[in-house]
C-alpha cells in the first residue's frame, strides 16, 4: 500500500499520463477518497484503471470545480495545450511531488530532503539514502529516482525521505517545504523547455525558494550565476551552506577510500551527501561508513568489468558533455601516458564538446556512434585518434581489440540515447551485453 491522505478526500483531480507514477498518483488519490479523472493515448494504459477512474481527455472536459491537473514531468507545460486549457478554469496544473507535500502534514513525523541540479543528482540522491539506510534510520528514496514517492509505503516516525528532483519536477510543485535542500550546479540544459538559460536556472532556484527560513539549504557550486540567482533570493532557508573550492584536491585523501565515488564530481556529490547529513543530525563516523560502502548506481560510473588488465565503465546515464567531463576525468594518465578509450555520440543536445577538452590528454582513442557520430570524429579527431564506428557494439569489439593492461574503456555519451535506444538505461544495458558478448565469444574460441 503507498501513501493515502485524508487531505484528498472528497476532492476531484484529473490525472494525464499513466506511466509509474501516474498509475501511483491514481492509486494514491482513490484510495485517498478523492475522485479521479484518467487519461493516456495508450488504451493498455487506460485499462489499468478503468472501473475505477473516470476515463477521458481532460483537454476535452470542463474542469470546473477540479482541484487539480496532475502531469508526468515529461508534459512540456510550454507548449502541451493542458496548461492553458487548466488556466482557463482556474486548476493548477501539478505533479505527483505536490501531491505528497500536501499529504504531508498527515503523515507520521519525518523529514524531507531534496536534492536538484543539471548533474549528480542522482549519485548524490542515492548516496544520501545509503548512508541514512546505514545508520538504521527508516527512509524512502523517490521523485526521478526509482520507485514514485506515492506508491512506496508511508515512513514510521522519525523516517527521513530523500528525493531527487528534475527541474520539470520542481516546476509542478508549489509546497514542497524541504527540511533539507541540495542544490549542486547548473550547465545549459533543456532550454527547449524554459525561456533561455536564466529560466532553467530559476526552475531549480525554486527549491530553496519553497524553504521555511529555519530550514538547511546546500549549495554545492556558485558557478553559471548561480551564486548570484540564490543570494538574490527573496524567501527560503536562511542557513545556507556554500562550498566552492577545488573538491577533487580537497577530499583526494579520504577518495581514496570510496571506490565507488571516484573523479571530481563525485568529489563534490560526496561533499553534498555529507552536509545534508550532518544537518540531519547524523554522526561522523556513521557518515564516513556509507561513504566507504556506496555502491555506483547502474549507469552512472558503473564497474562493469575488468578483463585482462583494462577496467570498463558504464556511464551511459551522462548524457550532456558537462556530465561527461568529469567522468573523462577520474583517470587520468600513468607514467605520462593517456588510458581511456572513451565511447562517444547518440542524439547530441550541443554541436561540441567544450567542457570535456580539458579532460583530452586523458583519453587514447575515441570511437564515436549515432546520430554525433560522424560529427564528433571530425570534432576529436585534430586531437587524438578517433574510430567512428556507427554502433555501439562495433565500439565495444573496436576498443578491447587494442586496450592493454592498465586502460579504461568508457561509456560516457555526452549525448541523449533517443537515436538507437529506448533511454539511457537500454544504451548502457547493451553496452554491458556487449562487453558480457567478449567474454563469451573468447570462451568459444578457446573450447
């Protein structure tokens, strides 16, 4: 059973898109006593709920005395009609993540961390929960990260749920009061989405806006105007905590003892982690144990293997050249010479790479693939050597013909997956599929 709240009883929502989390905020507000109206173009979808929600087109129905719209993050409200459509009537358009901070005040006592940026979010998110699980604390992890927050059981008192948050996310939430919150960069992104770089930058600003005064706010890096943009803000926590140095110097001692957060930003993924824990109220050494046994998340920096010498990462989930460049960065050269066979291309979100050129002494070879591919050789190639191989199976059989004991073959697209896969996740599983392949065709050869 996942959250219900009083708070919904006898109200009337409309709910567009039912994927796992419109499903989950269904569930939610039925079992909740409120009235729902469900829609997606997939019949299967609609199936799901139908005989229990009211099934139709909410851009085709008056929502007069609805107390809700509720959208999946992926409705660009700048261009989907059901903003304007809602606005007509007076109806908030909102996300499941607003729902559950209005379920709040009915919940068990807890705390809510939520954790935003352009990059990291999601490490950091993960890590926040590891160490709050490790130190027997009851938590829940949710928003862009694994299960809706809606269907996971509610928390006993003194739970702590951690959420990670994408800007399409903050931009459908209204009340969300963190008790912590973690802001850790921003790099140009979705600006099809918001009006130019400024309007990303304050869709994530609204996080620390929704703050209480007495509440922690973590602001991991003041580079991009962001320093500016949050010092300018009007409301929001008044504890603020700032770091802005060089975490990969700083922290380079204790790293060594985290092997699953190695490169810069992990450095300041960490950082972050362990301020939002303190500000919990959580011990040194309770924090220094999670750090040491965090493991990477699937596709982030991910360990896939190692076979005859040369260690090969899944890091598919990198999917800006912002996220890559520090990826490029966790191994750098030995005794003077580069190691990384770097895996690069898919549907490109820029025409270059500027943020990864102060990583290229690092890298031995490139090989590029989809829709960048031919671009980014032409791009890399003035810099080192570069084999465009089209697919991303070809890279892989490519890169373990020539790497030798020592080299790093990296998966770090610095490109959405749309052109070849279904999202990052299926890019990086055919990637591990294919490294898995290597192994198998060597076994055959040697029977």
């Amino acid at each position: 059973m996942g959250i219900v709240s009083s708070v919904f009883a006898g109200k009337r929502y409309a709910v567009l898109g039912l994927a796992r989390s419109g499903l989950a905020t269904v569930e939610c507000l039925l079992e909740s006593g409120a009235r729902v109206l469900a829609w997606d173009s997939r019949e299967d979808a609609r199936a799901e709920v139908e005989g229990r929600a009211e099934i139709a087109d909410p851009l085709l129905v008056d929502l007069a005395g609805f107390d809700g719209v509720v959208v999946s993050p992926g409705v660009p409200l700048n261009k989907h009609p059901i903003a304007e459509h809602a606005r007509s009537f007076g109806v908030p358009v909102i996300g499941d993540i607003e729902l559950f901070a209005l379920a709040r005040p009915t919940l068990p006592a807890h705390k809510v961390v939520g954790i935003t940026g352009t990059n990291g979010k999601s490490t950091t998110t993960a890590l926040v929960h590891h160490i709050i699980e490790t130190a027997g604390i009851p938590t829940r992890m949710g928003g862009n990260i694994g299960l809706p927050i809606l269907g996971q059981e509610p928390l006993p008192e003194g739970g702590i749920y951690v959420l990670e948050l994408s800007s399409y996310q903050i931009d459908l939430t209204f009340s969300l009061d963190c008790d912590v919150a973690v802001l850790l960069n921003v790099t140009p992104d979705h600006l099809d989405r918001y009006d130019g770089f400024a309007g990303y930058v304050a869709s994530k600003i609204r996080l620390l806006e929704m703050q209480s005064w007495d509440h922690v706010a973590i602001v991991a890096s003041g580079e991009n105007g962001l320093k500016e943009a949050v010092m300018a803000l009007e409301g929001g926590a008044e504890l603020t905590q700032w770091f802005g140095g060089d975490y990969a110097s700083d922290f380079a001692d204790e790293q060594r003892s985290w092997p699953a957060l190695q490169g810069p930003h992990n450095a300041q993924n960490a950082w972050a982690a362990r301020m939002v824990c303190l500000a919990l109220g959580l011990a040194r050494d309770q924090i220094n144990l999670g750090l040491q046994t965090y493991a990477a998340l699937p596709h982030r920096m991910q360990r896939v293997a190692e076979r005859n010498g040369v260690l090969w990462v899944n890091d598919s989930k990198a999917t800006n050249a912002a996220s890559t460049a520090p990826a490029l960065g966790a191994y750098p050269p030995v005794n003077g010479k580069p190691r990384i066979h770097w895996i690069v291309g898919g549907l490109a979100k820029a025409d270059h790479l500027d943020e990864c050129v102060p990583y290229y002494p690092n890298i031995k070879a490139a090989y590029t693939i989809g829709e960048a591919g031919h671009k980014y050789a032409e791009l890399l190639s003035p810099h080192m050597p570069v084999d465009d191989s089209e697919m991303l199976s070809a890279a892989v059989r490519r890169a373990a013909r020539v790497a030798e004991p020592g080299d790093v073959v990296l998966l770090s697209p610095a490109c959405a997956s749309f052109d070849q896969f279904r999202d990052y996740e299926a890019r990086g599983e055919a990637f591990v599929a294919a490294v898995a392949a290597l192994d198998e065709s060597e076994a055959a050869a040697d029977a």
